[in-house]
C-alpha cells in the first residue's frame, strides 16, 4: 500500500470510529430516536457537501444514473439500518455482524471478479476475525433476528457503496451527490409511524456524525479505495472496532483491559498481513 492510500486509509477509519461513538453517545443515552439521527445525519452531510457539489458541476446538468442511484440507497440503507439495529442489539453483537456482512459483500466480490487472496492473506483475514470475536466474547448473545437482519443489512449495502465507490474519478463530487441523492429516502422515513424524540445534544452529534464524520469522512474514504483491492478495503475496516474501542477508553471513560490490548495486536496484526500481501488488483 502506498503511503498516500495508507494515509488516506487511517484518516477514514478514524472518521468511521468517530461515527460509532457519536452514533452510541446520541442513541444510548436516548437523546434522540435512531430515524430522526438518520435523517439529521444525512442532511447535515448533504448541506455541508452541497457547495462543493455545486461548484463541480458549474452550470451542467445533474446526472442521476442507476449506479448513482444505487450508491445512494446503499448509503440511506447502511444509516438506517445501523442505527436501528443498535438499538437492540449489544456493540459486541452489533460489531461482529455489520462487519462480517462487509467482509461478506466485499470479499465475495473480489472474489467473483477474479482476485484470488493468497494463503498469507486467508490467515490474516483470518486473525483479525478472530480478533474482532475475542474482543467481544463477554457480550455476545443471541441477537433478536430482526434487528440482526438490519445489521447484516446495513454491512452489506456499506459494502456496496465502498464498491461503487472505487470507480468514481472525483471523490468529492461522487460523496456530495451520493448525500444529495440519499435525501429523498431519508424524506420518506417521515411516513414511518414511530416515535420520535429530540434535544439539542442529540441533534448536535447526528450533525457532527453527518457533516464530519461522514461528509469528509466518506470523501477521504472514496479517494483511499482508489488504491485498495476489494478484499484490503474490506479487511481494513475491520481496524474500526479497535479504534472506537480505544476512543471510547480515551473520551467516554471506559476501562482498557487486558483483553482489548490482545484483541487489538491480533486484528491490527492480521490486517498488516492481509494488506503486505496484497497481489494485483483485477478492475
């Protein structure tokens, strides 16, 4: 991996963890319901997206195509499912099934297309599964069937927009039309007959997830796939857990045991396997 991609590539996994705990801060502590989180974190990327949109197009037409599309409905399906799901379902739960439908989704694809993952590459895929169960062991439980089934929804249509997104030239544009696409569904979850709560922190950090987090996140994120095969992109991210585990002992006052210690040696170390031994990439 080259070091601008292995730069770009830290900077979107720190935004993805940032996702998670401002995500676990607003829907765990019931400062806002998980429809009303969505809808204010894809609007707030789309405002804050919009200007750059704008300027890229300068006068041309707004071309909406089916994979355009389809890259903002996966992006409105892995918000919506992400965080209804979490409210039934345990971190520990929640973490192994969103990211094993990405490592399912994107592994697979590779997969398909002809890119063959090497033995060093298994293993370390391999390790950082083994990683990912061991750190949350203690939590995990049998997750009620609904909301692993949103879960596993919301891994999969993440998958696929990091796929969709690997093709696009301009990363900037393509994540500010993505947002701008994905408004319409969020627009619909207003027919959803469900409760709804709202305080201005929770409001706050569904802005900070959208407009942050995930606006330049997700732009860094396109730019980073540019120089990532299927099956590393979809390996990386499995660094995200560890990261909000550690952002969650360093901001949220939570405890640093001994197991996450190992946890994290064993997914960071499985990723560093997995990423060195990456072979050529087919397209």
């Amino acid at each position: 991996m080259r070091i601008g991609t292995a730069t770009l590539t830290v900077l979107a996994l720190l935004a993805f963890a940032a996702n998670s705990l401002l995500c676990r801060m607003a829907l765990r502590t019931e400062m806002i319901d998980a429809i009303s989180f969505t809808q204010a974190r894809l609007a707030s990327g789309a405002v804050i997206l919009a200007p750059i949109l704008a300027a890229h197009l300068r006068g041309a037409r707004f071309v909406i195509n089916a994979r355009n599309i389809s890259a903002a409905f996966a992006l409105f399906l892995y918000a919506i499912g992400f965080s209804l799901a979490y409210l039934r379902l345990p971190a520990g739960t929640g973490a192994l099934i969103l990211f094993g439908a990405v490592q399912v989704t994107m592994i697979g694809y590779g997969v398909a297309r002809g890119q063959r993952p090497s033995t060093t590459q298994w293993m370390g895929i391999a390790a950082a599964l083994a990683g990912l169960s061991y750190l949350f062991a203690p939590g995990i439980a049998a997750p009620p069937l609904a909301f692993a089934v949103l879960m596993g929804l919301a891994g999969a249509a993440w998958g696929a927009y990091s796929l969709l997104g690997r093709g696009e030239a301009n990363p900037v544009a393509a994540t500010a039309r993505n947002f701008a696409l994905a408004l319409p569904f969020a627009v619909l979850l207003f027919a959803v007959p469900a409760p709804r709560h709202l305080t201005f922190e929770g409001v706050a950090l569904a802005v900070a997830s959208g407009a942050v987090a995930s606006g330049a996140g997700y732009v860094i994120w396109y730019r980073a796939l540019q120089g990532l095969s299927p099956v590393v992109a979809a390996v990386v991210q499995l660094a995200v857990p560890v990261i909000a585990a550690l952002g969650g002992v360093a901001l949220l006052a939570e405890p640093m045991t001994a197991r996450l210690a190992i946890a994290a040696a064993l997914i960071l170390g499985g990723i560093f396997a997995a990423t060195v031994a990456q072979k050529g990439d087919p397209k």
